[in-house]
C-alpha cells in the first residue's frame, strides 16, 4: 500500500468515515484513488466510495455535511 499517495486531508477523512458509521455496509474506495493506494503511481486528492446497496442519499448527505465534507453525488435517479 503506497499510503503517500493521497494527502494527509484525505487520510483524516477515511479515518473520521470509518469510524462514525454514515456510509452503508459494504461500500467500499474506488476509482483513481484506491488506484493510486494500491500502486502509488500518483498523488490522489478525493475519494470515490462505490456500492451496490441500496441507501438513502437524503441520510447521508446531511451527515456528511455535519462532519464539514464537500460531497457530490451521482448515481441512478430512476
């Protein structure tokens, strides 16, 4: 693991996440940034949480927003 590769920011924010229980089970890092942790090829500056359950954005969102995190969301709106 190339723990270099993202910022001390991004670091802080996967250790706040893990431990205060917003995000649903079974999510998990994807995208450029589990890239670069597994490879360390470059420096990544956000994060991309991925799963397949089911859960309610109008939740987590304000939860998110409470910890002071910039979040997008883009998923399925059917």
């Amino acid at each position: 693991m190339f723990d270099q590769a993202i910022t001390k920011n991004a670091k802080s924010t996967l250790a706040i996440l893990g431990k205060a229980d917003i995000l649903p089970p079974k999510t998990y890092l994807a995208g450029g940034t589990a890239l670069a942790i597994q490879l360390g090829h470059r420096i990544s500056y956000d994060l991309d949480f991925f799963t397949n359950e089911n859960f309610d954005r109008q939740t987590i969102l304000p939860k998110l927003g409470q910890l002071q995190f910039s979040t997008r969301y883009r998923g399925d709106e059917s």
